[in-house]
C-alpha cells in the first residue's frame, strides 16, 4: 500500500514538472530584452508625468488650505506669505 501511495507521488510530481518545464519553455520563448527596455522606458516617462501632474495639483490645494489657518501663529504666517507671493508671481505674467 505505501508502495502504491509513493508511486502515485512520484507520477504527480513529474506531471508537476513536465508541467513546469512547459511554462519555463513558454516563457524563454517569449523573453525579449528590447521590448522590456522599451516598457521600462515607457514606464518611467508615465511615472514621472504622474508624479508632477499630481504636485501641481495636490500641493496649490494643501498650500491653499493651509493659507486659510491663519490662527496659527508660525504656520499661518508662513503659509500666507507664501500664498501672497504666488499670487504676486501670477500676477507678474
């Protein structure tokens, strides 16, 4: 009986890889060095396009939000002299 048991392990386990030996075929065959450079490339320009959109966006508001604490007594003056040279630098144009 345990005879049985290791045999049916043992058909399981190089059907496992058999399996597995495909895979890494499939994927071997697949491999492109170029074409992952080129995502890779077409990644970072995404991520840093994203990264700047989202700090022109986000910081104004936080900068604005932070502007109207004015009771504050350090964090309000700062925030509300920067928010007035904003404005003077909007201005200027």
């Amino acid at each position: 009986m345990a005879v049985k048991k290791k045999d049916a392990e043992q058909k399981g386990i190089l059907k496992t890889m058999r399996s597995l030996d495909k895979h890494m075929e499939l994927l071997a065959s697949h491999y492109e060095p170029h074409r992952y450079l080129w995502m890779g490339f077409i990644r970072g320009i995404v991520y840093g396009l994203g990264i700047v959109v989202a700090v022109a966006l986000v910081l104004p508001f936080i900068i604005y939000l932070l502007s109207t604490i004015d009771w504050i007594p350090f964090i309000g003056d700062f925030v509300s002299e920067i928010a007035e040279r904003m404005q003077q630098a909007g201005n200027g144009y």
